[in-house]
C-alpha cells in the first residue's frame, strides 16, 4: 500500500526516466500472446487509424494494450501533455512524489504515465494493480482550475502560435464565453485510488519488456471515453454511434460496429465481462452507497440473483441482465442501456421490462406537462415553437435540455443570423434573449425561466445560463469515490465582448426573474433552480424540482454493450462549509398544482403582478 506525501515534484518525477530494466520476458514454456494492428475508428467511420493490440492465453476477443500503447491512446483521445516510462518506488519514494508502507516492495518496478499537471499513474505488475494520486486532476483538461472543473470548455482565445490572447487594459485573458474566477474557487483533494485488480480476477500481464492491461479496464478507469471492441475492430465513441457519416465503402459507424453479426460471447468473454463490470461500477459508479453495494457489485449482483445472467455466454441473456440492473435496481434517470453489442445485435428488443418506480412516476409526470403544454400550443409534437416570447412586461425563455455551443458567436456572420438560429442550442438562446431584454426602450420587467419539461442536458450550457442570471455562478462538486471536494466559480460572456463584467449579466436585481420547475426537471434542470434557490434572487414557481445530483458517465461492458450510469461526481450546494447533494431535488417558493398553470401565459404574466 502506498499513500501520497503532499508535495509532488515534477523536475525529479522527470529524473526518473533513467531506470533500471525489466525483468526478462516470460517463460518460454508460456504461451506468446497474439499481437495484432486493428482499425481504430474515433467517434466515426471516416476517422480510422490503427492501434496495436494483443491477446493473451489464446482469447481473442479480450484485447490488451501495452503501457506505451496506452500513452498513445490517451494522447489520441485526449492530446494531453504526458511524460512516462520505467522507475521503481524507490526512486518514486527518494523524489518525494509517494510513501511506500511496504519497505519491502521498493524495488518493484512500476510504468508512469505523468501529466503536465503533475497527477500521475503507476501501472505496476507485481503486485497486479493500477494506482492514481489524483484520479479527477488525471482526467482534467489542461486549462481546469482543479479536478472538479466540469465544464469543458477552455474559455480562451488563441493566437496563431496557440498563445491565449491577453487584455491588456484588465490584465486578464479575452473569455471565449466562459471565464474562471481562479481566486474565488476552492479545492479539497482527495484521496489516492489504488485499484487491486486480483479482487476482480484480471491480470496485467508482462511480455517483452512492457506491462499489458486490458482495453476494457484502461478504458474504465483511464480514458475520456468508451473504447470498445466488437470482434474486428475498436471503437472510440464518445458520442455514440455515428449513423450518418459513411466510409468509401458506404458503411457508417454503426455498421461497421454490428458487422460481425449476431454470435455467443466465449466463456471467457462472459467471464471477464463481468469481472469488468464489477470492477467499473465499484469505481466509477456515484451512487453505490444509495444502492447498498458498499460491500462491490459482485456481492450486490450475487444477492440480487443477477450474478448467473451477467455471466452468461448468450448475449440476450447478459443484456436483459444489464437492462435490470440498469432500469430496474438502479432506476436513476442517469443510467440506461445506449446501444447492444455487436454480439446481441443491433435487432433485440430487451424483454425484461422490469422499471423501477422512479422512472414510471418521472414518465408519468412528463407526460401530463407535455399534454398540457401540447394544448397550450407553445409546443408542437414536443418541439417548442418559440424559445423567446414576449407577453407585454414579460419575457418567457423555454428550453428542454441544455445544448452547448454550436456556433462562434464571436463571427460577425452568426451574430446577423443569430435571429435565425437562436432555437439551435441553449448558448443562443441566452444570448438572443439578452439583446431583446436589454434592447432600447425594452418593456420587459419580468423574466420567466421555463425549466417544466426540462430532462437536463451539457453541464456546459447549465453553466452559462446560470451565470447569465447570477453573474458569478458556483459549481459545487463532490467526488464520492475519493472524498474530494470543489467549488468552481464561472462568468460567462453575453454581450460577446471577450469580456465578463456586469453587462453580461441578466440584471436580476433591477428585473423579476422566475423559474418555472416540476418533477420532471431533472439532472442540469434541478441544478440550474438548486442555484437560484441557493442564491435566492430567483423566485421559484411550481413543484419540487426532479432531483438527479451526478454527472452522467457514459460507459461500455468488455463485450461492447454501451450505457449509461451516474458518475462518482456529486453535484452539491455548499452550507456553512458542509457539502450537501442536491439529488432529492428543490422545493418551489410559489405552487402551481395544475399543469395548465403553466403554459397559458397570459394568466402567469398577470398572476405574477400580484406577487412582491
């Protein structure tokens, strides 16, 4: 066991390159895996390289990477700056960088793969486990101000040579729509995450001087998304399938993903599947206390008398499995079947219908505003007509999900058709609603936030508008894997400036601003009125929000099987220092009890006179 001393020293981590060799290769006697170069397709058919991989003890469709391989990938995925190589926990322990509580391990050789930020991972053999010393600042980008900066995008511009454009006049970086307050963020580490992989019956085997670990469990607990394989090829798929690009072939992703046709998974397959999957949910599952699995899902599976199906060679058979555990056990709203292996075919139909109580009433809810909103006529077949409407003094912004940016806003091009594109996703919408607010001899006093039908979305665009409304907007997060703890501060530009200042803000202290919440405003639409309710300029109108406090993490089982789950990070409002999840959701200020209520607005404007 190894634990962290505070201080990490990048010069000497870089020191270490020079380092002992490895023992040698396996015994003759053993069998040599099987390498081969497969096609590698990121996030489209028409995005194709190759990725050397290999398969051990003669299963050929459990692919490993080598340590250098696995330094390829994430760059790939990620282009994150990374030094790595050989050293030994001697030399780690003699560079300050971890304390070794087995002196007798410290010549054990380990690979390292360290970032630019100083957080690093050992993959050591020996011992058969893989060690992170902060597992969210590995999986930061490079502009994050901690580990729990979820938002993804940078908020810098760029020169030609990549440096960040300064202004001069403030001493501070033109935001490209978002802008970090550094100094009033806060950040509590965690602690380390040491992986014992012989808890789960997988190896990280060594042939030849290199460490190879499994794609699957690099893929759990190392990279940004989902890298599959489907008996053929491997699938980088951080959106999904691509069902709309073709290849010269005139193949799109998808098919390129169920191309082996339906078949029985082996038995070792099936095997180490679920071992996998264990090892994933125990990991990087954020509710596995709510669910009672503090003993791991090997136990929680056995106990709920999945264990056998999970395990099985029928493909079905595992994916009716993975749909109860999924819709049934966990019921979340966050985790859900994506796509079936190439295994199960791109045909089943799931028949295990077994849905938790919590999806049927968040369905049930749904439906009676989606019927109430139809006969209103503010929504046609679920697709709002009109994002931004007028009713004399007052302004009503209706959105269902959160959409980043699709656009630059900053092109002079997109502003002139910003009125011809304002629907296309939340950042324009903001910004559309904004100018009309703030237009010359603008009548508007009142601002209604419509969050009724909202499922949630991109923490990108929840962001935004949160702090188009507050200004300074908090994201408090929780990491409940290793108890670390975050608060990131955002401001964002409106008026496309490159500038955050007061002008982009709302004006919630000069307008009425409301914000129309039920049941069914769920994940970034319980967020977003948690905020307002924290911050307690925005008045709350309707029912309880949906509730749904984690991130969600999109994932694969070994066979290929994509879903869904609630990540480790929490989503938290922060009271008197203590962090407290905001999955039960919010309580409005004012109740609106029928649905109808909602969506005939003239009432609701007039209403809204009456309240002070």
């Amino acid at each position: 066991m190894i634990k962290r001393l505070t201080a990490l020293l990048l010069a000497a981590m870089i020191a270490l390159l020079a380092v002992p060799a490895f023992a040698e290769a396996l015994p003759a006697e053993e069998e040599a895996p099987v390498f081969k170069t497969l096609p590698i397709y990121y996030h489209s058919s028409t995005l194709e390289r190759t990725l050397d991989v290999a398969f051990f003890n003669g299963c050929m469709d459990i692919p490993y990477c080598s340590d250098e391989t696995a330094v390829g990938l994430l760059y790939a995925l990620t282009g994150y700056d990374m030094r790595y190589g050989l050293t030994s926990y001697r030399l780690l322990e003699n560079a300050g960088m971890l304390h070794r509580l087995d002196e007798d391990g410290l010549d054990i050789e380990a690979f390292y793969m360290l970032r630019e930020n100083d957080s690093f991972v050992l993959i050591n053999h020996e011992e058969n486990l893989i060690w992170i010393n902060d597992r969210d600042l590995f999986a930061a980008a490079p502009f994050a101000v901690s580990g729990g900066d979820l938002v993804t995008a940078s908020g810098f511009f760029y020169d030609d040579d990549d440096a960040v454009l300064m202004n001069d006049a403030l001493g501070i970086p033109y935001a490209n729509l978002y802008r970090r307050v550094a100094s009033q963020s806060y950040k509590r580490e965690g602690e380390v995450t040491e992986i014992l992989l012989d808890d789960y019956g997988i190896r990280i085997e060594e042939y030849d001087g290199h460490f190879y670990v499994p794609l699957a469990t690099l893929s759990d607990l190392l990279l940004p998304c989902p890298v599959t394989f489907n008996g053929e090829a491997l699938f980088a798929l951080g959106d999904g399938l691509d069902q709309s690009r073709v290849n010269a072939d005139g193949l799109t992703q998808y098919d390129l993903y169920y191309r082996p046709g339906v078949r029985e998974r082996s038995p070792e397959l099936a095997e180490f599947t679920y071992n996998e999957l264990c090892l994933m949910l125990d990991h990087c599952y954020g509710l596995r206390e709510e669910h009672g699995a503090l003993n791991g899902f090997d136990s929680y599976f056995i106990a709920s008398g999945l264990e056998a199906d999970l395990k099985n060679t029928d493909p079905h058979v595992f994916t009716d499995a993975l749909y109860q555990v999924l819709a049934g056990n966990f019921g979340d709203l966050h985790s859900g079947l994506s796509y079936l292996s190439s295994y199960a075919g791109n045909e089943y139909e799931v028949t295990h219908k077994n849905k938790s109580i919590t999806l049927t009433d968040y369905n049930r809810v749904l439906n009676r505003f989606l019927k109430a909103r139809a006969q209103s006529g503010i929504a046609i077949d679920d697709k709002i007509q009109d994002g931004y409407y007028e009713i004399g003094d007052t302004a009503f912004v209706t959105f269902d999900s959160f959409v980043s940016a699709s656009h630059d806003y900053y092109d002079p091009d997109v502003a002139d058709q910003l009125g011809d594109i304002y629907m296309s996703d939340t950042i324009s919408l903001v910004i559309w609603a904004h100018n009309r607010i703030h237009r010359e001899d603008s009548p508007i006093r009142k601002v209604v936030i419509d969050l009724s039908c909202n499922g949630g979305g991109h923490l990108n665009a929840c962001m935004y508008i949160a702090s188009w409304v507050l200004g300074a907007a908090n994201l408090s997060v929780e990491n409940v894997t290793t108890g670390a703890q975050y608060t990131t501060v955002y401001w964002v530009d409106v008026n496309l400036d490159g500038q955050c200042l007061e002008d982009d803000e709302l004006g919630v202290d000069d307008l009425d601003v409301y914000c129309l919440v039920n049941g069914s405003s769920f994940s970034c639409g319980n967020l977003l009125p948690t905020l307002f309710k924290q911050d307690g300029r925005v008045t709350l109108l309707g029912q309880t929000s949906g509730g749904g406090a984690c991130v969600v993490r999109s994932t694969s089982a070994a066979d290929g099987t994509l879903f869904d789950i609630s990540d480790v990070h929490r989503l938290c409002i922060v009271k008197n220092g203590t962090f407290y999840s905001i999955d039960r959701g919010v309580d409005e200020d004012i109740p609106l009890r029928k649905p109808a209520s909602y969506y005939d607005r003239a009432a609701l404007a007039e209403y809204l006179d009456t309240i002070r």
